[in-house]
C-alpha cells in the first residue's frame, strides 16, 4: 500500500508537546474563575456529625463552602454502572479522601486556607479494606442496601457475582490425568497519570458547559445532563487531549460537583487534583484469584476452574465491568473443554476502584498464566510447548457464544521465543519466563466521524475520540489522507467538544482505531461517492464508470488528481464536500458481556532475568514483547503502545502497591513513596515485535492493541524468576523484599 | 495581607519584572503570572520532573524553588527551546521518534535532557538513562525518549550547541548551593 497508511508521520499535536503549546484542561485560564479545594478526613470511614463553615467563610477570598446539604434533597448520585455515588458524601465517608464539602475562594491559596479551617465534626467508624475482612459475615456494610432495591445480594458485601461455564466439568475431572492449582494475589495500584486531573465548570445562559481531561466526553455529557435535568444540548463538555489516562479518566469523578457549584455561584470554577489526590480518586482493583487446572500427561488442557474476588472501593463506578470482562476470558487463549469462572466484586472502605489499562485482565493473566507455568513444571513439559499444545487457532471458537480466535496467534509466541532464544542453554544465573495474554476487544460501539474536503483539496475530521497519548489523531489523519489523497500536513482532526464533534461512545478497550477509524474511513467512502457523482456528471459518464482510490479519480485510462475534480465540480461558488460515517457494534442482550468481542488483543511476552539472591532484586536482563495487531497503521506509535504498556506493567509486576495502615488510610499517597518505573528500571535490552496477518476489522485490517504488551509481564517475570531460582512467587509486586523472602523459605 | 515581592529575571531571553506571593514557587509564577503553561505540574514534591526548567544554568524542579529565590536569575523553559520557531535538535529528535505520547511530560523530559547534553554532549545510553532518571513517563516511552535524546546528541549541530546559557555542574551532595557567577552570568 502507498501512502500514509503503514508508515510512521510525525504525531498529530506531536509539534505542539515539544514546544509547551499542548493545552491541557489545567493549561486554559478563565475569566472570572474561582478556586475550589476539597475537604476530606484523614480516615476511611466516618459518619459525619456537623460540618462548620463558619471560620472558612471568614477567610477573605473564599465566597462558598459547599456540601451536601447544598445539594438537591436527597443528595443526588451517579455512576456508569449504578448510581451510587453521591456528589459529595452524604451521612457518611466511604473511603479515605472521600470529600465532605468543597471551598470556592478567589485564589488558591484563599481555596486552601478556607478547607484548612472548615470544622467537620465525625465519629470514626470501622472500615473494612480487605477482601477477607468485606466477606465477614459480621462485616458492616459498604454500600447502602437501600440504593439496592430487588437485589439478592444487598445485604453483603458483594455487589454482584458473575458465572461463566461451559462444557462438562465433572467428567472433564474425572478425565483429568495431572491438576495443578494455587492462589495468586494482585495489589492496589493506581494509574498515576503523570496529568492529575482538572476539571472546570461554567454557567452558559441556561446550560452549562464543563472542561474535563476524560476519556468519554459524550458520557460526561449524559451524567451532567441527568443529574442538572438539563437537554444533551444545554451540556457542552469540552475534553482536552488527557496528559495520560489509562483508564483513570473513563467516568466522571468530581465534574458534577463543580457543575452544581458554578450554577450556584454563577461564576466558573476550577478544580485540579494533587497527585495525591489523584491516589484517591482512582485505582485497579486488587485481587485474589484461584486456579485449578487439569490436564492430560501429554499437556492437553481438559478443564479450568477459576474463583476470583476483585476488591473493588466504596462505589461501583466501572468497576464491577472490569470483574465481568476481565473474568470471562479468564480461562485463556486456550482450547478448554470445560470451564467454571465465578467472579465477584467486592465492596470496601476503599477507593472506588475503575478501568485501568488491561480493564480487569492482569488480576487473571497473572493468576492463569503462573498456574500454566507451574503445570508445565508439574507435567515435565516446557511452558512455550504447553502453550503451544493448547492455543486456540484462528477461527476456532475457543468460548462458545463469541468470536472465534481472530488470529494466529501461535505465530505471535513462536516469534517472541524466537527472539528469547527459548531453546537455547540460559547463561548461569539466568532465567527464563513466558506468558500470554489475551484480552477481549470492545463488545459494543458506536462512533461517528463527519469528514469534510474543502475546496483546496485539504480534509477536516470530526472524531469525539480522546487523544490521551494513543495517538488517535494520528491515526485518523492518516487514513483520511489515505483515502482522500491530501498531504498530512492538509489534514486537521478536531476532537474534545461535544458542541462540535458527533457522538462517540467511548475511548476505551483500545477501540479507537478500529471503530472510530472504521467511523473515518466511512465518511470518507461517503465523500469519495460524491465525487464520483461529480466527475461522472462532468464528464457524462455513469458514476458506476468512476473510480476514486488513494487520492486519484480514474474513468477507464483517464485520471485526475482528486483536487482537480473538486476544483471543477465545485465550480465559482466553491463549497466543500461532506461526509457523515457511523460505525456500530451492536448489543447483543442475551450474551454474557453483553456483545462479541470486536477483536481480541493477543500478546506474548518472554523475558530473561538476573536474581540478586543477597538482595531480591530483579533485572531484567531481556525483555521480548510481540503483539498480533493484524496491521501496525503507524508503526512507531504501535511501538510506543507496546513498549509503554510493557514498562507501565513493570510497575505492577516490580514496585507498585498502595500501602493501608489499620484505620484504612493510604500510607504511601504521591510521588515519594509509591515508585512507578523511572528510565533507571528498564530492563537492559528490550524488543518488540508485531504480527500483522491482516486479520483485525479495523481499517485495513487493523486491530486494537494499546494493552495487549502489559497483560503478560507479571506472570512471564515471576516464571523467569522461578527459572533463575528455583522459587515460586504468588504475589505481587515482586519487591526485592518478597523475593529475598521467598529466598528464604522457598516453601512458604 | 499576602506577602508580596518584587523579582527580575530573564525567562527564556525576555527580562521579566513581576510581583510574586512570598511563598509562591518559580512553577507558580511560570504558570499563573507569566502564562507559561508549557510547564507542567504534577507532584509537587520533586519527584516527577514535569515541572523541570533550567535557572541559572542548573536544572531544577520549579515546584522546589520559591519564585522569590528566581530573582536576578535567568530562566529557560520549553517555550524557549525552538528559536524562530525552529524547533531546537532535541525537539526535533523527540518527534521524529515517536517520543511524545500524550505528551505532558515532554517539556520536563526536553529540559532535564537539554542540562544533560550541554554537561556531556555525547552521552552513551547508561548516562542518559541517569540523566533522565529524575523525570517521570508513565506513558513509559522511555525508549523512545531515549533514543531521541542520542539521536539528537549524534546530530552535527548536537544537542549541546543548541544551549544558549552555560551550564553548572549539579552537585548532589550541595543542591542548594549557588552557582558559580563566573560559569552562570546573570
């Protein structure tokens, strides 16, 4: 293919990030904007007895303090998946940083004296922040039952229990020649996007108009709507390129707040978190998940049984759908004949956990992926082969009900194992490790793109796609330019307004490029239709005799440039061309997740590694990503997406975990004391590699793959440490101290 | 009242005369009287490097420097990286690499390699990995950082030449020290 499609133009905005021009929400300055800061109690579970404005209100600057009791009666509540968060606590604080009030002051610091002297008198109250402390039948309950009416499991902690199941599961044990199982732990991390997030919120006549760093602005929009009872159109959310999201900027956090706050004021208002902060608004859900496999002795997979609880925070927000989806594909890439998964989502006086990179899948990879590793041990067969035995191939459906394995996918493992040099002698002291991972793609979609070509030939699209890094305005410039046959430096892709850009369901699941692209390369068709229309009629031929491909109108062995066509069919009064394209995935109400996966993300990772048995600590010596992506659009930024999601996921397999003392307060809060991977941590040589069969449904056979590279790395690491020492691991992170642990006491 | 004082300095080759908060930090008076948003905020306690300039010659976290220490200094930030609107050799490496994802690290990232390259213009890899090892990418395009960062060091006019103000050598043991006037003109 000729053209932009497939090769690596510099990033649309990439210009404007080098030189300090990017706005970011914090970067636009209002007029007239007020301050707020948040007040919240240094515990994670109070019941509220009095709050005093009295002395805040005193502080010269500050104009509000606001709390629930200034909301509409009762206090008003959302959420993606139940509407159980309330605008501001209510009654009661849920989790530590969970905010009571809000202080509006003419600057910052007038913000930050007011909260210092708002006098909130609680009592503190037992909080329960552990999977094992929710289950307890005396436990107190996390979310009120009465925001559950009709629900058989209000009454616990558990806010729902997802069964998945296939086949014979009594008779495949009964088959069953070897079984392994274990229990894997996974920790609290969080998303720290190196961009806290920063809202803002202003009156506009009767309607509002709301500025958020967030990834489903037209989400946003409905939210702020339902809770203001105002139309879709009396809403404008204005969504600036994220400075990092990964998941943590889906739903909307602190947007109602600041909306309910300006109508009262009249005036803008602005809120950007701190970090830490940010600790807690977001997080991943942590985890414990239990594995039992059985096998035949020559490796072949005959059932999994999987139990997992994800301790999920105070509120659902999305993360209940991270246990749903993260859980269904549990059983792997695999050939199973019979499955049982039972997932559940457990509250606590915790963060609201939510969508993070990997969306509920890294809690199971881990766990599934280590107990591969463990029964090829037990069996006496090398992981690669055990993998190898077992992996679905294309076109197989591997869970009945959704889509077959969409790729080849032991191509993708016999490339990293090549590039490990797996069956090669590893040096003395070395070890090696192997994983896989998959991920279901987006079960449902629908994005709309308008597309116009103007009168010199250049291109305008609307895609209401965030650009949090993915580099989603690339991508769409490219295939524009693709189709329509203008330079990229002619092509401008306007995203964030929903005043402006059509519809877009979200920016998740590494969707964009596929639905949004399908959405843009539609209204392009759309326009390329038009001017075939054009040329026919100019020149007297049938527009089924018009050809338009790769910038080139063609009737028989004539050609002409698409903006020499334009030129003339326009005629003097010039005008443009427009295109509308919509791309659906449809619902489909009676499977599990609601809708077949769009596509699967499939990524192999190996790594080699060097244990320092004095110390615990982990190098990696080689570290070899391949992702199966049916069509790298732009290779240098499909690079970029597997070699940030491999680094980020060292973070969680490495470093990373919160940190809760007895009252459930977050000990390790900012950039101190939580570590996330620095360019000192990399591992000493890196490799990435694609596979691109053409296989994906985006454009040109493209598929999703933002975060196939971070789902594998955790178990593929503790397997090369188990290699390296003999040791086995079960829960992360694999801190020099757990690994010097296990040293130890390699029994325990 | 808020405390106020009177500064000078030179931000990005412009002399500046402002009033700043006594307790405000050089980050704030970047951001919020100088309207030079390029500089980032994250942690405010010295550890992510998004806010990352180079005042007198020494880069520094501005979210640890009061604005009130800036006076009589002289400051870059990105917004004075590209001259003429020519983007400077690092700029240009970090996009033709792919280095900037979503970006808001970037201009922290561009400082914290510019003090680099003017202390050792050809760095190996293991040097720049230290040399960045202050700034923090969770996007985690490091590799790609880095290899923009070499790449522009490689560049005939390197990254080195393109630094307009002589740097000082940063010291760990003494980070507060002033610099050296005869090395760091005012």
């Amino acid at each position: 293919m000729t053209g932009p499609v497939g090769s690596s133009p510099a990033r649309g905005g990439g210009r404007d990030r080098v030189t300090g021009h990017q706005v970011y929400a914090a970067d636009i300055r209002l007029e007239d904007v007020l301050h707020v800061k948040l007040v919240a109690l240094p515990c994670a579970r109070a019941r509220i007895l009095g709050i005093d404005a009295t002395e805040a209100l005193q502080v010269p600057g500050v104009r509000l303090v606001f709390t629930a009791a200034d909301l509409p009666q009762p206090a008003p509540r959302f959420g993606p998946q139940l509407r159980d968060r309330p605008v501001l606590a209510t009654g009661e604080t849920k989790y530590h940083g969970d905010p009571v009030a809000a202080v509006a002051a003419e600057t910052l610091d007038a913000a930050e004296a007011g909260v210092a002297a708002v006098r909130v008198t609680y009592e503190e109250l037992p909080a329960v922040t552990s999977i094992h402390a929710a289950l307890d039948p005396a436990a107190p309950l996390v979310q009120d039952a009465a925001l559950r009416p009709g629900d058989a499991l209000a009454g616990r902690n558990v806010l729902r229990e997802h069964h998945y199941a296939w086949g014979d599961l009594a008779a495949a044990e009964a088959q069953a020649e070897v079984v392994v199982e274990g229990s894997y732990t996974f920790p609290m991390v969080t998303q720290f996007a190196i961009e806290p997030h920063a809202f803002m919120a202003a009156p506009d006549g009767d309607g509002i108009v709301v500025w958020s760093a967030i990834q489903h602005p037209n989400w946003l929009q409905r939210v702020i709507a339902s809770l203001l009872d105002l139309p879709l159109a009396r809403v404008r959310v204005i969504a600036p390129d994220p400075g990092g999201a990964f998941g943590g900027k889906q739903h909307a956090k602190y947007e109602p707040l600041l909306a309910f706050m300006a109508r009262r004021l009249g005036r803008p208002v602005r809120l950007v978190l701190t970090l830490e902060e940010t600790f807690q608004a977001v997080r991943r859900g942590a985890s414990d998940v239990h594995v039992r496999s059985g096998f035949r002795r020559d490796g072949t997979l005959v059932f999994r049984d999987i139990r997992a609880d994800y301790l999920i925070g105070a509120y659902a927000d999305i993360a209940d759908r991270t246990v749903a989806k993260g859980s269904y594909t549990s059983a792997g890439p695999y050939r199973v004949p019979a499955v049982r998964i039972v997932a559940r989502s457990v509250l606590s006086h915790t963060v609201p956990s939510t969508a993070f990179r990997g969306f509920g899948n890294p809690q199971q990879i881990w766990a599934g992926e280590s107990n591969m590793d463990e029964a090829a041990r037990t069996l006496g067969l090398d992981p690669l082969d055990l993998r190898l035995r077992n992996l679905a191939e294309r076109g197989e459906t591997f869970i009945p009900g959704d889509t077959p394995a969409d790729g080849r996918w032991a191509e993708s493992v016999e490339l990293a194992a090549r590039l490990i040099d797996w069956r090669k002698p590893t040096a003395p002291g070395r070890g090696r490790g192997l994983a896989v991972g998959l991920k279901e793609g987006p079960t449902t979609g629908l994005s709309y793109s308008i597309v116009r070509l103007l009168a010199d030939g250049s291109v305008i699209v609307y895609a209401g796609t965030s650009d949090m890094g993915q580099g989603a305005r690339t991508i769409f410039a490219q295939i524009a330019a693709q189709e329509l046959g203008a330079p990229m430096e002619a092509v401008t892709v306007v995203m964030g307004d929903t005043a402006v850009v059509p519809y877009d369901q979200q920016t998740s699941a590494s969707r964009s490029s596929v639905l949004m692209g399908n959405a843009v390369l539609l209204a392009c068709r759309k326009v390329q239709d038009q001017l075939r229309a054009m040329a026919a009629r100019l020149e007297q031929v049938e527009a089924s005799a018009v050809v338009v491909d790769g910038g080139t109108v063609a009737i028989g062995e004539r050609h002409w440039p698409i903006g020499e066509v334009l030129a003339r069919g326009l005629g003097r009064l010039g005008g443009e061309l427009i295109g509308v394209g919509e791309m659906r995935k449809e619902a489909l109400a009676e499977h599990p997740l609601g809708g077949t996966a769009a596509f699967y993300e499939f990524n192999c990772t190996a790594v080699e590694v060097e244990v320092d048995r004095a110390t615990g600590d982990i190098v990696i010596a080689r570290h070899v990503t391949v992702s199966d992506v049916g069509k790298a659009l732009n290779p240098s930024q499909v690079r970029g997406q597997d070699e940030g999601a491999a680094i980020m996921g060292l973070g969680h397999t490495l470093m990373e975990h919160y940190i809760l003392d007895d009252a459930g307060r977050i000990r390790n809060l900012g950039a101190i004391d939580y570590r996330i991977p620095t360019s000192m941590d990399l591992p000493l040589a890196m490799e990435s590699a694609i596979v691109e069969n053409g296989d994906g449904p985006g454009p040109y056979g493209a598929k999703g793959m933002s975060e196939g590279a971070l789902l594998a790395i955790a178990p593929a690491i503790a397997a090369a440490v188990r290699d390296a020492t003999g040791v086995v691991i079960r829960e992360l992170p694999l801190t020099p101290e757990t690994v010097w642990r296990a040293l130890q006491d390699p029994v325990g | 009242m808020t405390a106020t004082v009177p500064i000078r300095c030179t931000v990005n080759g412009r002399p500046r005369e402002l009033v700043v908060v006594a307790h405000h930090t050089l980050l704030d008076a970047l951001r919020d009287d100088l309207g030079l948003t390029g500089t980032k905020e994250c942690c405010l306690v010295g550890e992510c490097g998004a806010c990352t300039v180079i005042l007198n010659g020494r880069s520094v976290d501005s979210c640890l420097v009061l604005a009130a220490e800036a006076d009589g200094g002289t400051i870059l930030t990105v917004e004075g990286l590209a001259v003429d609107g020519r983007l400077s050799a690092l700029q240009q490496a970090f996009l033709d690499t792919g280095a900037a994802q979503c970006g808001f690290c970037i201009p922290g990232q561009l400082l914290a390699a510019h003090a680099l390259l003017a202390l050792t213009p050809h760095p190996d890899r293991a040097e720049v990995e230290e040399g960045l090892a202050g700034n923090l990418c969770r996007c985690a395009g490091y590799e790609q950082i880095i290899e923009a960062v070499l790449r522009a060091a490689d560049e005939p006019a390197g990254g080195a030449r393109a630094v307009e103000q002589p740097m000082v050598r940063q010291t760990t043991s003494d980070p507060a020290a002033t610099p050296d006037a005869s090395v760091a003109p005012q």
